[in-house]
C-alpha cells in the first residue's frame, strides 16, 4: 500500500540528497513512499536509510532515461520495510542456514581509566597491530580457543588503566584502529568534527577532459526490463561495507563489476556472501612486490573501465604507481571515479583508518544511543556504512550522466563522518526517538544456489519502475574469478 498522507514528511531527506547530488528538484517527483519498516533509535536513522536508498534510486533513474535519449525519467518506488530489510542484510544473510560470524571478540567498547574506547579487531592483522600497542602477545586462535577469555580480559585489565584519548593514540601509531568514546559536544569541539560538519554530504568534481561516453549496448534487456548501468565496467577497489554496497548496487543496476584485492589482505567470506552480489572478485597484486603479469592486467582492465571505485584508507593506494584518481583520470579520460574514507579527506584525521562503529564511538552516536544505560549504545545497524554505500552508488550515477552531457571525467567522494554529521545535525531534530515495533524481514529475502551453498540474502530496495528486482548472479567465491571484463 502507497502511503500518502506520510509522503511529505517521508520526503525531506531526499530532498537533502538530491541538492546535494546537484539533481533536477522537479525530478522529486518521481518518488513514491510506501510500506513500513523498523529501525528503532534514538536518530532518525529510519529517514537516513529510506533518503540513501531514494536519492540512488532516483540518480538510476535519471540515467535510464538520459541513456534512452530523451526517455521519460520512470518511477521510483521507496518500500521502508525493503529499506530496512537491506540495511540489515549483513546480519540476514545466511548460507545453508548458518549465520555469519558477529563481531570478533576484540572488537567492542572497553572502560578506560576516564570514559571509554571502541576498537575493531576482525582482522588479523588489526588485532595484531593493537595488541602490540597495548605490550601484549597475539595468539592468531584465542577467538576460538580456551585462551580466548584470558586475552579479553588481559586487554580488558589493560585498558582499564589508560585514558582513552592515550589509547586512541598510542594505537593509531600502530596502525592498529580505536576511537575515544566522544559526547556529541566534544566532537562538535574537536577539529575533525568542526570540519565535517562545514563539509556537503558529499562533493562531484571534475578532473581534466576526455569524450563524453555512453555505455555499450541498450539500456533495456530483451525482456523489456530496465537495466539503466548495462554495458558499463566498474572496477571495485573496496573493502567493507560502504563500498562494496555501492558497486553492489551498480551491479544491480546492469554493470559489470569486478571487484580486485590484494592477495596479501585477509578478506571475510562472511561479508562477501552479502556485499558480492552481482559481482565477479579477483585477486591482483599491485604492490611493489606483485608480478608484472598482476599490474599488467590491472592495466589492461583499467583500459576498458568506465567507473573505479576506491575504498582504502587515504593515501594507501595513492601511493602505489599510477593509482591516484588524477593519474587514473589521465591515463582513462572520462573515467568516473567514485572514493570513499572514514573521516574524509580533510583534517587532522584525513589519513586515519576507520569503520562505521568507530565513527558511531567518536562522532557522538554512541553516547547518544547509550539511552541513559551508562555503557555506550550503538546504531540498530551500521547504517553509516550502508547509507554512505547508497549515497556512493548515487553521486557515481549522477556524475555518469553529467559525463553522458559533457564529457570529462569525475570524482565523487564520500566520507562515513560526513554521513554521520547529516545523521546528527541534518536531518529532522525534533524527530521523537522511534520505538522498537514488530518487523518481519521475510517478505524482503530470497534464497539461492551458490558456488558456497544455499545463500539467502535480502532483496534489493532501489526499486524503480520495470526495473529489476534481483541481482543476475550470486555471490561467489572471494578472489575466485579471472582478472577479466565479461
């Protein structure tokens, strides 16, 4: 059922996106709220979800139609409960019924000696790196065996008799990721928060010439259904979860994602079972130390690439040769690039790791979410990274159909403390905390063969008219594929 009376109210985050996308306003529109969905926070984290997901289905929309010449831009259909049902898909996900792993035992909030800190650890190479900050030993197996509990609490006692702000510290000099539990106030204060909250949602610009550029093929398959992305090729340098989401979405859409990682980095198959939808994975080496054959094919894919996405922390791939999204834009003119960081690009924390739960620790989420309850609470999902995804997945699709008009390449950035700033301060203040109420996902999943077993995952919630309603593919093996275009 199409709610009506509710669509004014439903309608003002989108609005916000869709200014901030640089789109039409008359193209609003075209969006039509219904359903009912169930997000319960303290934030309007609801109208955050249902605004990421409308804002991309809109730009998806705009670019079916510039794609059909003069087409008219079709409907968009905003569903709250498929809204929500994918901004849980990380935690719905299930493969011959088995659940995904939660969090590893290192990654929580943790009492210091004057508030809290959050740490994330479900890498082994970031749980290595803060126990060495912290002078404690690694044991690789303690998540699994009898030890397990001793390291917690080792690392418990640890933290116990440090300030946060030291241990904020002392761990990033390892290269290891924990955040200062902030009050809204002190992020508010801090530099990095001063900046965010000046900074756009999220900002297009352009680099240099190059041709306009119109995907190969038609934009409709034989069966009539709109694909608005076919024939585009998006390289996917992404790590969990807003990037991945973002070229999930573009695959979706009809794109031809190959997502490339490093062989040397550890990856979940947990998170890829989600995140790869739609998606081909390959491994290429691109470090100093990989095979020529590894760079060339990265070379020769870039060379038939019509969008790349990046996802690493500042300055991590910028430092290999030739992969800065200026010499990218050289070397493939009119490339769309879309980029993506923790904190942004700006700032005292511009080069600094990071993920959705340590941004929700250091922006004020967490405080603010801790309802009275003395422990810090957290977001009913990581809806930093999924909104961030969306909002990704949107400002490429726009920045496709300027180049259509145009010409020229572009960069689109996007940052989760950004997202997290419109979460806090941009969206409706006054909104009253919303309730927890019966939600069902079980309308919004299906189920599927996969090269892993029986996959179900959550359906897809950028819905637009005669659009598709599911990926082409499952989800596959993480590094499985050949380093190839289809």
């Amino acid at each position: 059922m199409t709610d009506t009376s509710g669509a004014p109210a439903r309608a003002r985050g989108t609005a916000q996106v869709w200014e901030a996308l640089g789109g039409d306003p008359a193209l609003l529109s075209r969006v039509r709220y219904e359903g009912e969905g169930a997000l319960p926070s303290a934030l309007p984290v609801m109208e955050l979800a249902r605004a990421a997901v409308a804002g991309c289905s809109l730009a998806a929309a705009e670019f079916a139609a510039r794609r059909a010449e003069g087409g008219s831009v079709p409907g968009v259909r905003v569903d709250d409960g498929a809204v929500t049902a994918a901004f849980l898909s990380d935690r719905l996900v299930r493969v011959d019924g088995v659940a995904p792993a939660a969090f590893a035992p290192l990654s929580r909030f943790w009492r210091t000696a004057d508030g809290w800190v959050r740490t994330h650890a479900n890498y082994p190479h970031h749980r290595a790196r803060l126990l060495t900050a912290l002078g404690l030993p690694d044991r690789p197996n303690a998540h699994t065996d009898t030890d397990a509990q001793a390291q917690t609490e080792a690392v418990g006692a640890e933290l116990a008799a440090r300030r946060a702000l030291e241990v904020e510290e002392t761990v990033y000099a390892a290269g290891g990721l924990a955040v200062a539990v902030r009050s809204p106030e002190e992020w508010a204060a801090h530099e990095q928060g001063t900046l965010s909250a000046k900074r756009p949602l999220l900002t297009v610009e352009r680099l240099g010439g190059g041709p306009r550029r119109s995907p190969a093929g038609s934009a409709r398959l034989a069966d009539g259904t709109l694909s608005p992305a076919a024939g585009l090729r998006v390289l996917d340098l992404t790590r969990v979860l807003a990037g991945p989401i973002a070229t999930r979405t573009l695959a979706l859409l009809g794109a031809d994602v190959l997502r490339v990682d490093d062989p040397g980095l550890a990856e979940s198959q947990d998170i890829h079972n989600d995140t790869g939808l739609g998606k081909r994975s390959t491994l290429l080496d691109l470090r100093g130390g990989g095979s020529g054959g590894d760079r060339r094919a990265f070379e020769e894919l870039l060379a038939q690439a019509d969008v790349v996405v990046l996802g690493y922390r500042p300055g991590a791939l910028e430092q290999l040769p030739g992969l800065s999204p200026e010499e990218l834009a050289e070397r493939r003119p009119g490339l769309v690039i879309g980029r993506l960081s923790a904190w942004g690009r700006y700032g005292p924390w511009a080069a600094r790791r990071g993920f959705d739960s340590l941004v929700q620790a250091a922006t004020g989420i967490a405080v603010t979410e801790a309802a009275g309850a003395g422990a810090p609470g957290a977001l009913p999902t990581q809806a930093l990274d999924h909104a961030t995804g969306y909002l990704l997945a949107a400002g490429v699709l726009r920045a496709l159909t300027d180049q259509c008009e145009e010409g020229g390449a572009r960069l689109v950035d996007a940052a989760l403390a950004r997202t997290a700033a419109w979460l806090t301060h941009g969206l409706e203040k006054d909104a009253p905390r919303e309730e927890p109420r019966p939600y069902d996902p079980e309308p919004w999943l299906t189920e599927t063969d996969s090269p892993m077993g029986r996959l179900r995952h959550a359906l897809p919630p950028v819905l637009l008219d005669n659009g598709p309603s599911n990926w082409a593919r499952p989800s596959g093996r993480w590094g499985a594929d050949a380093p190839e275009w289809l």
